[in-house]
C-alpha cells in the first residue's frame, strides 16, 4: 500500500494502486494454473 502521498494528491496525480489483497488473490491463481512463477520474468 503507498503511503508516501495523501488521498487527494493520489487522485491530482492520477495514481492508482492496486490494492495488496487484489494483487494476492491473482498471484494465486496464477500460480495455481500457471505453475513455478519463478521461471518468468515480469518487468
């Protein structure tokens, strides 16, 4: 999770985080189908 700017300052500056939870449930599934993630290389 950012904490480094403020909610409206986020928003000014059209980031967007994907929130923690999100980012794990995918992980997940991707490991599940995918197999040994290890192998590729995301960038």
């Amino acid at each position: 999770m950012q904490n480094h700017l403020g909610r409206e300052a986020t928003i000014n500056l059209g980031s967007f985080y994907t929130p923690d939870f999100l980012v794990d449930e995918v992980y997940g599934l991707l490991e599940k189908w995918v197999g040994d993630l290890g192998t590729y290389v995301f960038g």
